[in-house]
C-alpha cells in the first residue's frame, strides 16, 4: 500500500504546481511522507514512476543518500521522466554522488557529469556499474569562471555542502584540497538540459555560459545567496530569457524577491514561455 501511495503521490506532482512552494502546507505534507517513506527502507532497489534503480544507503556525513528523495528533487525526478522524449543530452553540474545523473540515464539520457569531489566520484562510479549504464561520462573537475587549481572544501557533517572555497558558507569541520577547475565551454557539449547546483558558484558559472547554449538548452538552478539570485537574475533578464521559479509555484519571475534563497527551492530558465 505505501509504495502505490508513493507511486500516487509521485504521479501527482504536475497536477498539484499550485502547491509547489516550499512554505505551503500540502507541498510539506507530501514531502514529510517521502522522507519518512525513504529512509525507512531497508532495499537498494528504489523505484517510482519509471524509475527503478540500484541506490544503496551512503553516509554522506550526518545525512545520508536517502535523503535524495525529499519532494524538492521528486519534482525534478518527476520533470526528467515526463520529459525523457523532449530531451537526449543532459549535463549535471555539481553531481555529487549522481542521483540526478542516474534518473536521467535510467530514463535514456546520454548524461555528462561533473564533480570535483574523489570521494563522491567513488561512490558514483560504483553506483553507476551496479546499475548497468554506460550512458553516463563522469568528469573529475569543478566548472568555474577560470582554468587551473582551486581550493574546496569537502564538509564533513554534509557532503553534499562541499563547494569551492569561500563560495559560501559552511558549519561544522571540513577537509581542504585543491581541484582542477575548467570553464563550461570545456566540456564540449550543446546539452537539451542542464542541471546546476554547485554551492554558491552559480553566479561565477552562469554569466559565463555562451547565449547560444542558453537559447538552446532548459536549465534547473539551485541557489544559495542574495548575491547568487541578483546576479543570475540581471543575466537572465537582460538576455531575455525566462525564469520560473519555485517560490511562486514555477510561475514567471519578474523581480528578483521571486527567486528563492537557499535549496528549498529552484529555479528554471526557458527561452521562451510555456
């Protein structure tokens, strides 16, 4: 019964987009059921929707892999699976340990991933075999706004905190490495659809990103600051290009109070309205 009521509320999520913002008491009821649905269980065969995939249980400091499937990222899980015949190419900046990446591939993506961090790299890879795909890249790097080394920080309470350094804020102890950095245009790839969350590098990245890219290509963005929302918005704005956001229920943004502040919501970019 509780896997057809995730099954349900899965389903349900395009129809209920009035209620997509975090603050609204459906939107929390929903997620609260997700949390509680995943980490109570006790496979590494997880499956909604048409996804069904291997994801073990992984510490990922005082948080684990489970925590992947709260209704902010079944959202976007939800628009990866309805969209799986718009869309071939995808790029997943940030991937961490891929749960993005391998939706997406399980639903045919040809995916390029992106993370800095060996230590999730790992763990990726490992995942990506027991799965089976061999329709994801994986790429040891960070995207940044310049080539050569930089410092991150790996954030040992929550791995999924690492960034960059002094690109935001951070508790707790943390280990210090450097990492090869590389621009966007690097990857070599014209992608359908991007997913961008790399922990305050946002507004480093998203200026730098040719126009024929963003006229071409759907984009997810998590943000992080004030500053991250007002320098992604004045670019969008001045290339004409759209922003629905989370906050107001995917609606079209046209102030920057109507972006959120943290990962309690996104954004998307369009070039043009739905």
């Amino acid at each position: 019964m509780m896997v057809n009521l995730v099954d349900t509320l899965f389903k349900l999520i395009p129809e209920i987009k009035e209620h997509h913002q975090p603050s609204d008491e459906i939107y929390q009821s929903i997620d609260q059921y997700f949390k509680s649905y995943f980490q109570n269980l006790n496979q590494e065969s997880i499956s909604f929707g048409e996804v069904e995939i291997f994801w073990p249980r992984v510490s990922l400091g005082n948080i684990n892999s489970l925590n992947f499937f709260d209704l902010g990222q079944m959202i976007l899980y939800k628009f990866y699976e309805i969209n799986r015949n718009r869309y071939k190419s995808s790029v997943d900046l940030g991937a961490n340990i891929g749960i993005d990446s391998l939706v997406m591939a399980s639903l045919g993506y040809d995916v390029v991933a992106v993370e800095p961090d060996l230590a999730c790299i790992d763990i990726f890879k490992e995942i990506i075999r027991k799965n089976g795909l061999n329709n994801i890249q994986v790429i040891q790097k960070a995207v940044s706004d310049s080539r050569g080394l930089a410092n991150f920080v790996r954030v040992k309470g929550n791995t999924t905190a690492n960034h960059l350094a002094g690109r935001r804020t951070y508790y707790g102890e943390a280990d210090f490495f450097s990492v090869e950095t590389i621009l966007f245009e690097d990857l070599s790839i014209k992608p359908d659809l991007m997913k961008i969350n790399v922990e305050g590098a946002e507004k480093d990245i998203v200026p730098l990103i040719s126009l024929q890219i963003w006229n071409s290509c759907d984009t997810f963005i998590e943000l992080h600051s004030m500053k991250d929302r007002e320098v992604i918005f004045d670019f969008f704005q001045q290339n004409d290009l759209n922003i629905f956001s989370q906050k107001i229920n995917w609606q079209k943004a046209n102030s920057v109070e109507q972006l959120p502040l943290n990962y309690k919501g996104g954004i998307y970019i369009r070039e043009f309205e739905s």
